[in-house]
C-alpha cells in the first residue's frame, strides 16, 4: 500500500506541476500520418490480422467466470470463442465450434453449466474440452473420443483479465507480454469489483476510435457536459511499457494540491488514471468507486468496431442512492462515449475518403496517439518481435 502511495503521489506532484505551468507530456514532435492508413482496405486487412489474431486480447474479467462452470462465449474478430473456469479453477479457452458438424455451442454471454452440450446433436464436453460424450452413441460408430475434444485457444488469466490469442496453435507468455505493466493493472484489483452493465456500441473504424481513447486534448469541448466537468483539458501524464500506457488526467480540484503538505494528499481525489492495454483494452477510473471497463473490437471492414463497455462498481449498489449513483455514473459514460466520441468519430470516418491523399498530423501533445501507432508499425514490420 505505501508503495502505491508513493506512485500516486508521484503522478500528483507530475499532474500538479503541468496544471501550473499550463504545459501537458509530449512527444518529441509533431507526427504525420498518412489518411490512407485509416483507409486502405489491403493495409487494414493486415493490420486487423497482425495485430488482433496473433497477439494476446483480454477477452473477459476474472470477475466474469468467478466460479467452476462458469463459462463466457463471445465472439472476437468472427472468431467464436469459448472461456470456461473448469473444476481446477483454471480459466481455458476454445473454439465455440462442435467438432461433430461444427454447430455453435454457446450462446454469446455467460452462463454456468456442469458440461457444455451440443444443441444439435448433443454432443457432450467436459470443463476441460474432452469429448465425454455423445447422443445415440452405440449407433454412431467408433471414434477416438481423445482426437474430437474442443480445439484449444492460448489462454492465461492475470490481473483480473483473461488474455487469449485468437489464431489456434500459438502460444504466448502472458508475464512477457505484460511485463512490469502488470503491477499496474493488478493495483486496480479488477476482480474484487462488481459488474453493474455491460453493453456492446458500434463505432467508427479501429484507428479513428482508439486515437480518442488517448489524449485529452478534446475533452473540453466534447466532453464538456459529461467527463469534462471533472478532467483538465490538454493535460496528460504518460507512462509507458512497451505497448501498454497509463495515462493520468488532472481532475478540476487537483489546483487544490498547491500549497498543501504532501502528507494531507489524497491524490486518487485529484487524478484520473486510464491504463490502456495494447491493443484495445482501456480501464478508466472515472469517479470515485466506478470504473469503466472498454474492449474495441475492429469490424470486417476499415469503417466499423464494436466496443463492449463494462461498468464495474466496488460494491453492489444496494440502497436507492448506490443504485441512482451507478445508474447516473453509466448514463454518463454511455453519453461520454456513444454519443461524444463516437459521434465525432463518426463525423471523422464519413470525410475520410475526401482527404484521402492527405495526412493527419499528431500533436507534441498527443504523445500516446504516438506511441500507439508506433507500436503498430513496429508489429507490421517484425521490429516489435514477440516478447514471449
């Protein structure tokens, strides 16, 4: 805990001096990036490929799959995926595909159950994807019930997330890929929270959606009815591992910090932090005891994503004011993001084929929206070589 302590005072002290000086983090430079790398169908079929299917995704929250039998179907870049907590509380990964005819197992969403049958011909899968058995048995022939188990994902669970890498047959180190960026998720304790909502918002395409998700340059103007009551436009704190980023907002009171002894700050009252998993997981903590939990998912083509948005809340809201609370926190963020952001998104997706030849040009004060697609080329051209 004192360890904690000393980094979120530290992002205070980082947040207050920028809040003075009216400065923010930067980038070395401004960036140029060609319109057409939000465009090309040929690029962003790579990319989507590259970059989603052979890296590990967070696909569910611990939280999602508390107990054994517990299981979520959800399907992922056209991927039918299939989590499951089995008997030995371990978290595994499937293809959501029957290895009879190929039917769809499980509904998308979560469930519990002692085995997952088949709904066509009732084949039957243990927690662990053995084939355990099958309907009209002694009729159907012999088969080697060892070679007909579900077809197995990479899977891990850490930090309350758990990680899956979509193209079956590769595997991954989920301690490598995260690296020391795992301490800061695990400080939000992401399975001890509740699940209040979750919900599915289709927005503009890949890039257009997640540059919003890293900067705060837009958000007293967008933002300025919802989010931006609470956050310092054009103020951003930066911290990166690799890929993965924290990004710390001030919020309006952090002013309050100036002249004050150290020892009297609260700093979690006067920070926003969102860590930003590479390379569609974003976790905001936004007010007090609610976070905001949000997976972008690219669609087939360059102009479409799904994003699940995940409330969470640290206590199940109980009483009439805890339950008024978490509704109003939700409708906020639901206008923050579907309406505000995704709207704007929207705007920018439907002019892009106008400005084709052009370039985008990124900020000093966008260093994030830098890293990201930094990291992109980097994977695109083998010099982000896999850490595991």
């Amino acid at each position: 805990m004192g360890d904690r302590r000393e980094v979120m005072l530290d992002l205070a002290r980082r947040a207050l001096a920028h809040f003075e000086a009216g400065t923010t983090d930067q980038a070395d430079a401004p960036l140029e990036m060609p319109v057409a790398a939000y465009l090309n169908a040929e690029r962003y079929a790579e990319e989507r490929e590259r970059i989603f299917k052979h890296l590990p995704l967070a696909l569910a929250l611990s939280l999602e799959l508390r107990a054994p039998g517990d299981y979520k179907a959800v399907t992922a870049l056209e991927t039918p995926v299939l989590l499951v907590r089995g008997e030995d509380d371990k978290v595994r990964a499937f293809l959501n595909v029957c290895r009879h005819r190929g039917a769809r197992l499980c509904a998308d969403g979560t469930s519990h159950a002692r085995v997952i049958t088949c709904p066509y011909h009732a084949w039957v899968y243990d927690l662990d994807g053995r084939l355990a058995g099958q309907y009209g048995e002694n009729t159907f022939g012999e088969i080697d019930k060892s070679a007909h188990g579900l077809i197995e994902l990479a899977c891990a669970e850490r930090c309350g997330l758990v990680w899956v890498m979509l193209t079956p047959g590769e595997r991954f180190d989920v301690d490598a890929w995260l690296g020391d960026f795992a301490a800061e998720l695990d400080s939000l304790e992401l399975s001890d929270w509740h699940l209040y909502e979750q919900r599915e918002l289709p927005g503009p395409g890949w890039k257009v959606t997640m540059d919003g998700y890293l900067e705060a340059y837009h958000h007293n103007l967008v933002h300025r009815e919802t989010v931006g009551k609470h956050t310092v436009g054009n103020l951003l704190v930066l911290d990166t591992w690799g890929p993965h980023q924290r990004l710390t907002f001030g919020r309006k009171s952090l002013g309050d910090l100036a002249g004050t002894d150290e020892s009297e700050w609260q700093p979690g009252e006067h920070i926003r932090l969102i860590h930003s998993g590479f390379p569609n997981l974003s976790v905001s903590g936004i007010l007090g005891d609610h976070c905001l939990v949000s997976q972008i998912f690219p669609g087939v083509t360059a102009d479409a994503t799904v994003t699940v948005q995940t409330i969470l809340v640290a206590d199940e809201p109980l009483t009439d004011a805890a339950r008024a609370a978490s509704a109003g926190f939700s409708d906020m963020v639901l206008e923050a993001v579907q309406v505000e952001d995704y709207g704007i998104g929207f705007g920018i997706q439907s002019g892009l084929d106008a400005i084709a030849d052009t370039a985008f040009v990124f900020g000093r004060n966008e260093p994030a929206v830098q890293n990201y697609h930094g990291w992109i080329r980097r994977f695109m051209t083998q010099e982000g070589t896999r850490p595991w």
